[in-house]
C-alpha cells in the first residue's frame, strides 16, 4: 500500500478493527486502486516519452522538409526572375498562374529554338573554318609550285647570261629573287596564322628554356647581337609548335629591329598568379607610336619595313590568345620594344 495512505490509516483506525477480514478487504482493495493507478500513471509516462520522442523526431523532419521546400521556392524564385516577368506584368497587367505557365512554355519555346539555333551557326562555323583550312592548303600549294618554278628560271637565266649581264641586271634580278622569298614567306605566314587555332587544343610539358635556346641556335643571328635567356624560363602545358611560333616571331622581329652594333635582345620571366608573364625586349630602333594600336593585326606593318609580311605578330597574337593569354607593348623610336605577354600556368 501506497507508504503515506497506510500511515494515515494506522493512524485513525482503531486497532481492534485492523484484524478484521471486512477491513483487511477494504485495505486491499484501496491498495489494488493504488497499483492500477500508478500502472497507469507509468503508462502515461511512458506515452508521453514516446510522444516526445515523435514529436522531436517530427519536428526534425519538418525542419528539413521546410529548408527543402525553402530551396526550391529559391529556385523558382530565380528562375522566375531570369523570365523577366516584370517586363511580362508591365506589358500584361497582374496575372494568373495559367498565365506564368503561358509565359514559361513561351520562355522555354524560345530557347529551345535559340539552343538549335547556336548549334546550327557553331556547325556552319565549324564548316566554314574546315572549308578556309582547305583552301589556305590549296592556295600555298598552287601558289609556291609556280614560285618555284620562277625561281628555277631565274636562277638558270643568271647562270647562263652571267658574263653578258651588267651590274644593274645583276641587281634586278637579286630584287626578283627578294620578291619571290618574300612572296614565298607570306604564303607561309597565311599557311600558318590559318591552321593555328584548328584541331584540339594538345596540351603536354614543354621545357621554354630548352624551347627558345633551340630557337635561337637554328635562327641567324649577327655578331653584333647578344641574346640573354632567363634561366628560370618555366615547363608550361602547350603545343611545342604554337609556342615554337610565339618566340620565333619575336626574336626573329627583335634580331630585325637591330641595325647597329651591340645589339641586346632579352627574354625575361615573371611570375604573375595564374600566369606567367614574359617579356621579349630588344634596343633595336623601336615602333612609332601610331602603329601600337594596330601592329597586331594581320598584313599590318611598319611602313619602312620592306622586308616584313605583317603576319608574324599577328601569329604571336594568335597564339598567345589560343591559350588564354594577353599580349602588349612598351616601345619608343630609337629605344627598342619590349613585347610583354602572358600564359596560363
């Protein structure tokens, strides 16, 4: 029996009645109440911790279910944004739902067509650039075949007319021959600004130090001009041509730009974050002013130079922007250049 029931019932009861069967039953039946009760009340306890286990575990899951939902309105809410449906109310007044749905079916009507549309012009590109490639090969194929057979024929006429040719024959035909290399450079340079960016982009360690020291061996560089290579010239990712294009256009600009004795052409290297930033400086005669802006651009060059075909920057250009890079210039008449170009890392 519950501790404080029996002792208030000892406590009143006369102890001549606590023997009795009748009280004796009445105590146990009071007991048996107290029993079912606390089964009960455990019972309850029970429930209730269970309840609060659901209602957490509940609780929980409505936290995600809402963050999920919250998330998804975001999306909507930014996908309903790029609808311009601000533009759509001003033009239409407050809407409807069927109305969004109208205006979305619209909206994604108009990409897909606009998705087919960049497919098309990047297939008709594609071909476009296949058919250019082609005939850059056709046109220097058909155009060195009869160069070569001109300067045969050149040649044979001063081999043969040698003693009957006086010195200005002899210097008209040197001027033929200029022409005919120079013609024959120019198709090379078309050849190659043309092919620079076709195919995919190969990428594997090239050593530059090894790359432009085995440039300026082949190349013919005068006496009078001395070549510093930074030894610290990194291993980039890139195509041993493309780069082998880069530095031999401006060395070979440099070694040109240089007249006089004591000629310097420096090739440094920087690091720059990303990128690695180089620079090709000689002290040769320098590029006025007024050719800064455009000497990068195909057939453009300086007026004075005969000899160039205004394809090599162009080229290095090319290049430099095929690998994400960017190119510029420091120069001034009578000081030198110095070309500063970046690439990726």
């Amino acid at each position: 029996m519950n501790p404080l029931l029996r002792r208030q019932i000892s406590k009143h009861l006369d102890p001549a009645l606590a023997g009795s069967e009748e009280v004796k039953t009445f105590l146990e039946a009071i007991d048996s109440s107290y029993e079912t009760h606390q089964e009960q009340f455990n019972m309850l306890q029970r429930a209730m911790q269970i309840s609060s286990d659901e209602l957490y575990d509940a609780n929980r899951q409505l936290q995600k279910d809402y963050q999920h939902q919250k998330d998804i309105l975001d999306s909507i809410s930014g996908a309903i944004n790029a609808l311009n449906l601000e533009e759509f109310k001003k033009e239409n007044g407050d809407f409807k739902i069927g109305d969004l749905a109208s205006h979305i079916r619209l909206q994604s009507e108009k990409l897909q067509i606009a998705a087919k549309q960049q497919e098309e012009l990047l297939r008709n590109l594609e071909n476009k650039n296949k058919v250019l490639t082609d005939y850059a090969h056709m046109v220097s194929h058909d155009l060195k075949s009869p160069l070569r057979n001109i300067n045969s024929l050149v040649s044979w006429i001063q081999e043969d007319c040698a003693s009957k040719m006086d010195n200005n024959a002899r210097e008209n035909f040197r001027m033929i021959l200029n022409n005919i290399e120079k013609m024959d450079d120019l198709i090379n340079g078309i050849l190659k600004y043309s092919t620079i960016d076709q195919g995919e982009i190969e990428e594997y360690e090239v050593d530059l130090k090894y790359l432009v020291h085995e440039i300026v061996e082949y190349l013919i560089v005068p006496d009078s001009i001395n070549i510093k290579i930074d030894k610290n010239l990194p291993n980039v990712l890139g195509d041993k041509f493309k780069l082998q294009q880069l530095f031999q256009n401006l060395i070979q600009n440099a070694i040109k730009s240089i007249t006089h004795d004591n000629g310097l052409i420096e090739i440094k290297v920087e690091d720059a974050g990303e990128m690695w930033r180089f620079e090709v400086k000689d002290n040769g005669r320098g590029i006025p002013e007024r050719y800064h802006h455009k000497i990068f651009g195909i057939f453009e060059k300086i007026e004075n130079d005969q000899a160039a075909t205004g394809i090599g920057l162009s080229i290095v250009k090319k290049v430099v922007e095929h690998y994400g890079g960017s190119i510029s210039l420091k120069s001034e008449e009578g000081k030198g250049t110095s070309f500063y170009f970046t690439i990726p890392k």
